[in-house]
C-alpha cells in the first residue's frame, strides 16, 4: 500500500461522504494504492451509521469505530495502528482541508523530508477566535520547540510510515507531532495548502483548549531536553538548592555559635530548612527520572538514537 489516509471523525455525518468522494477524485488519476482509513471518536449525530455505509460500498475505506469519545489524539493513534501503506497522510473531516493536495504533499515528501506539513496560508476561520491565538500559539510553540512552523494546528500532513512507528501519542500531544518527529531526527517542511470554511456542523476546536495546550507544550520542551538525562534538569536545580542552603545554614551556626545571638526568630532558618529539603527531594527526582528512562527505553528496546542511512561498499 502506498498511502493510508488517517481521518479523525467526530459529529461529521454530512461531511463523510462528501470527504470520501474528494478523496477519491484527488487520486484518481495517480498511480497510488491508498486506503481510507476513517476513526469515529464517539460520534453522536450518525456519523458512526454513515461509515458503516459507505465502508461496505467502498473496498478502500475502512472504518474503525471507538467505544466512546477518546480525543483526537488517541483516535489519531488508533489510525496509525491500523495503517499499512508507506506514507501516512492526515487531515480532518470536516473538509476544511483540501484532498487535492494530497499529490502534492507526497510529491514534496519524496524529495526526502520524513515530515511535510501543511501550512494554511489562506485559513478560512473567524479572526478573533481561532487565528489571532492560532498565531500567537504557532510563534510560541515554534520558539520553545525550535521546530520553526507557520502552522502546527493544521491536521493536513504527510508522514513517512517508519517515523510514525517512532511516536507514541498521549493526551493531546497530536498537535506537536512535528515537534515529537524532529526529537526522533526527521526532516521536516512546510507548504501552502488550500483551506476552506466549514460547510457542515460545528467547530471542535475552541479557546478552551488553551490550558491543555501550555501542559502538552511544557512536556514537549521537557522531553526535547531531558528525555535522556533528567538528572541535567533536576540535579541542577538541587545542587543550587542544597548549596544556597548550606551556605545560609553556616551563616547562622556562626551567628549562633561565633556570636552567641538568637537564630530561632530569624526568617532564615525557616528559608535554610526549606532549601535544603528541597535540594534533596530534587536529587530523588532526578534519580528516579534517570531510573524511569533507563526502564522506558529498556523495556521497548527502545535505542536513544535513530539511523538515517548506513552507506557502504
């Protein structure tokens, strides 16, 4: 198979067939094998009884079915489970993106990128609700990532199949796939891609999302950095810690014991104590991060690089 096509579903019954059908006229005239591989992230409004339909007439679409509402990102993962072809498209089914850009997509990912993503020059959304912070998100995410993209939250993007068997997804991390497949070592690009407004139902996507969005950026930044060596982070901070402490602590045994003065009163023996405990409890942690990587990677057979190519004679 040369493309799976991975399309999250929720609440789109009168977009499915008309998304299958763009589908297909956008390949049509290629060479390629695909399959369509819809996940139904516990619909409510007979999207479920749609893909059963149009799964028995077309032989290239399969519908996977998830027993409740699970998120994007585990229906995502549901999908890339299930894929066979090389190449791992994504888009959302809403037809807000563009099926017609699936040959291009391809094409650029074969000059040797793992990773194309598509960027919505032109997005057709309201302004002060989803681009304005849309914007704000893309320039933060790409400055704390340093994965320098115009457009994260675009769900239309093309995958080399090798680099999705790298990526565990949790929570809500689909959105920082590129930045999860550049700490793997891919080659990522961006192009322009078409947008349109939304014909049917409602947006999923609101200002609500903005908190999860901070969490699943902070465990992004810390996997980038520290994955390997939790110690680096957690020690540091516990070294400057325990040191500022016992220096505070010695400071006041010499007024203690040199001066004969009252410590017990003083705003610093509390702050001593305090630094002290928490430059101990920070080794722990990072002892116990360098334990929990060592048991991740180990357990997966899991290697802390990735190989490119080997060339020889």
């Amino acid at each position: 198979m040369d493309l799976s096509l991975v399309i999250p579903i929720y609440n789109e019954a009168e977009n499915i067939p008309l998304l299958i059908s763009a589908i297909t006229n956008s390949l049509k005239d290629t060479n390629f094998t695909y399959e369509i591989i819809c996940v139904d992230d516990g619909s409510i409004d007979g999207s479920i009884e749609v893909l059963r339909s149009v799964a028995k007439i077309h032989s290239h679409v399969k519908a996977i079915i998830l027993r409740r509402n699970y998120g994007q990102t585990p229906a995502m993962a549901a999908g890339f489970e299930k894929a066979t072809g090389k190449i791992i498209i994504t888009l959302d089914g809403d037809l807000q993106n563009d099926p017609a850009d699936i040959p291009l997509l391809v094409a650029k990912l074969e000059e040797g990128y793992d990773l194309v993503s598509g960027w919505r020059k032109n997005r057709q959304d309201d302004t002060l609700t989803r681009l304005l912070p849309s914007k704000i998100a893309n320039w933060i995410i790409s400055k704390i990532t340093g994965v320098k993209l115009n457009d994260y939250g675009c769900s239309l993007k093309a995958y080399r199949s090798e680099l999705i068997a790298d990526l565990n997804l949790y929570g809500e991390l689909h959105r920082f796939l590129p930045a999860l497949a550049y700490i793997e070592g891919a080659k990522i690009t961006e192009i322009p891609v078409n947008h349109h407004a939304r014909r049917f139902g409602k947006s999923k996507y609101g200002l609500g999302r903005t908190f999860r969005v901070i969490m699943d950026l902070l465990t992004v930044f810390f996997i980038k950095k520290f994955l390997t060596r939790p110690m680096h982070v957690f020690g540091f901070f516990g070294l400057f810690s325990l040191i500022l402490g016992v220096m505070i602590g010695s400071y006041l045994t010499f007024i203690k014991l040199g001066l004969g003065k009252s410590i017990a009163d003083r705003p610093l023996l509390i702050l001593c104590v305090l630094l002290i405990l928490t430059g101990v409890q920070l080794f722990c942690f990072g002892l116990l991060g360098e334990l929990l990587m060592r048991t991740y990677h180990e357990s997966q057979q899991r290697p802390i690089y990735r190989i490119r190519e080997i060339v020889n004679n």
